[in-house]
C-alpha cells in the first residue's frame, strides 16, 4: 500500500470516527489495529470489537485493491502530533508501515489484513428507513442516560428501538427512572423492536451530526446498520426482552406544576452540594405557591431552595435521587418544564409542556 502527498487530516479524521471502539484490553492483538483499504479511489478505515463495526471512507487517489491494519492508538497518537498542515507519504512493505511527514518518519507494525474480523451485514434486510440525523441524535440525547450499566439483567444495559404507527420510539431504563422520546418518521412500517447495545449507543452519540443530513437505518436479522454521511455503523442487537415500558408511565398524576427549566435545574445543583454522597437523596416538598427543594448529609448539614410555583392543590413530600433529576433537566434544551405527581410513594413523571413526544418517569425513595 502506498499513499503520497496526503493531508495529514484526511487520514486522521476517518480514523478518530472509528477508533473509539478500539478496545484497550483485547483477547485478539488484532482487535488494537485498524483496518485500511484502498479500493475505487476512496480510502476505507474500519475498526471493531465483535460485537460493533464502524467503516469510515475518504476519497483518496493512488493504487486500487490494497489492504492492511495498523495500530490504531499509536497511529491517532501520531498524526495527531504533526503538525496540521503536515502532507504525509505512507508506504507499507512486508509487515512494517512507514509513515513520512517532512523530517520526520515513523515505523510501525503491520499485522495482515487478511486476518483482520469482520462483521458481515446480514443478507436479510427486514426493514429500512431514513430520517434526519439531528432527530435521532436528539432522541438519543433524552435517553442515553437513563441506560443501565453492567445490570444482571443485560437488556437494560442498552436502549429499546420501536418502529410502530408512524413513530420511531426510543426506551431506556436501569429499572430506576426510564425515559421515553419519540419522532415522527414518514412511511408505513410493520411494529418492530430491537434492543441496540450501550456502547453502539454512546458510539452513534458521537457520530450523529445536528443537521438534517439523512441517517438510514436498516434493521438486519440480529443485526442494525446505520449509514450517514462518509460513516456505515453495524452492529449485533441485544437478545433480550425489553420490559413492557407503557405500564411504567404513570397517567392520570393530579399534582401537576410547571418550572422554568434553568431555575430548577439551578437550583438541584446548589443543593446537590450538601447532598448524602452516597444515597444523593432531595426531598421535593410542595404546598400552596411554592416548591422547597430540600438536600440533607450526614454531617447535619442541609440545602433549602423554594421556587414560586401556580399549584393550589394538596401537599405532598417526596423523595428522589437527585442525580436522575439533573440528568433530565441538563439534556433538556426547553424553555419550560413540567412535573406531575402522583401521592409520595408514586413515580414522577416529568414532560415537556404542550408536546407528548418525551416521558421521563423517576421512582421515589425514602429519605
């Protein structure tokens, strides 16, 4: 394989799209490269863990049908050191890859590409669609942070994909809090439920662009692809059934208020401060006008905030883990928020006002 006079950032940015699920600790030495190929005037880097592929592709000119894999680290590391405007000549032979960048040349070690696993996208192709990027990254943002993570119980260490009724529907939950968001998407489509692992997740997280840009999900046999942009994403789903996530949004609460976002998610985050470390426990406290926002530790120290609210109805005191209150609001880009109550040992649901397209439900705790 031969690459001359490239840019430096031609070949770093495809390589920082794919390489954050390089594993660190690997059983396969191999699973630490990348793959590089040079096929049809483009140059394709792809990486994997077994579980999740993702293939990044530049145009790049110079001899077709090339393949080999690198050390992914110690190559990002590199390139990222030179300088940005660096033009670089890549030259492999045998198992050694020799980078050059004006004075500077660097050796590393091959391993070949023949030998590198991949994950071939299942023939069987049960349904596709395409919607734009910004929708799935934001629907992405309302939940990811409610997944769990290492639970026994291994379906909840992911998020629930539901295509039904016009709706594309993402789920996540640690059996604490759960969190809901929907979007439209355009077509008719059969119901259908897939649960995508945590680490595709966080990985699509990070890829998805805030613009309309299309993004193109096609739903495979045990598998999901996602194809945007220069990025084909694909991945196993997860073996499990999903619990029956309608039954746990409490409908019909009678205690309702409505917040202004950043007053109360300010006003958490003082408490937050003198808040049980461990248990990171906030008692909600609403009357006649007002909401007191109460934080305790076991120093005998305490936090009280009191937000003016329209709220005319019976009194209530409740307890919550503070963290799962903060996670909403901060991933919340609205004005204003609303929160309906039920009695003190009832989930709280917390919603956007005027739309039915996000549910956060958080369980109480005893404080």
């Amino acid at each position: 394989m031969q690459l001359k006079q490239i840019d430096r950032n031609a070949l770093l940015k495809p390589l920082q799209m794919v390489s954050g699920i390089v594993e660190r600790r690997h059983t396969l030495p191999i699973l630490a490269n990348v793959l590089l190929e040079q096929r049809a005037g483009h140059l394709y880097v792809t990486a994997t863990d077994l579980e999740m592929q993702i293939t990044a592709q530049t145009p790049m000119n110079g001899q077709d049908a090339q393949a080999t894999t690198v050390g992914a680290r110690k190559l990002q590391d590199l390139l990222r050191a030179l300088p940005e405007d660096a033009t670089l000549n890549v030259d492999v032979t045998g198992n050694k890859m020799t980078l050059r960048a004006e004075r500077s040349r660097f050796n590393l070690q091959t391993l070949s590409a023949a030998d590198y696993p991949r994950i071939s996208a299942g023939a069987e192709q049960l349904q596709t669609f395409a919607l734009p990027q910004k929708d799935l990254r934001g629907l992405i943002k309302l939940t990811e942070f409610a997944m769990a993570q290492q639970d026994i119980r291994y379906y909840l260490n992911g998020m629930l994909v539901v295509i039904d009724d016009g709706l594309l529907q993402v789920v996540a939950t640690d059996g604490h809090r759960l969190s809901w968001a929907s979007v439209k998407i355009d077509g008719n489509y059969a119901h259908q439920e897939v649960i995508l692992p945590r680490k595709t997740v966080l990985e699509l997280s990070k890829l998805l662009s805030d613009a309309d840009d299309l993004v193109t999900l096609d739903i495979l046999a045990n598998q999901v692809r996602f194809r945007f942009a220069n990025v084909e994403l694909v991945s196993k789903v997860v073996d499990g059934k999903f619990p029956d996530f309608k039954r746990v949004i409490p409908v019909g609460h009678a205690k309702e208020i409505e917040l202004t976002r950043s007053d109360v998610l300010a006003a958490l985050q003082r408490a937050a401060i003198l808040s049980n470390e461990k248990f990171r426990g906030v008692r909600l406290v609403l009357g006649a006008d007002q909401l007191r926002i109460i934080c305790t530790n076991t120093e005998q120290e305490e936090a009280e905030e009191e937000l003016e609210v329209a709220y005319q109805g019976e009194p209530l005191d409740i307890g919550f883990n503070i963290t799962y209150l903060l996670d909403a609001l901060q991933n919340l880009s609205v004005d204003r928020v609303c929160f309906a109550f039920g009695d003190a040992n009832s989930s709280a649901v917390l919603t956007m006002p005027g739309r039915d397209d996000y549910k956060y439900v958080v369980m109480p705790m005893r404080i």
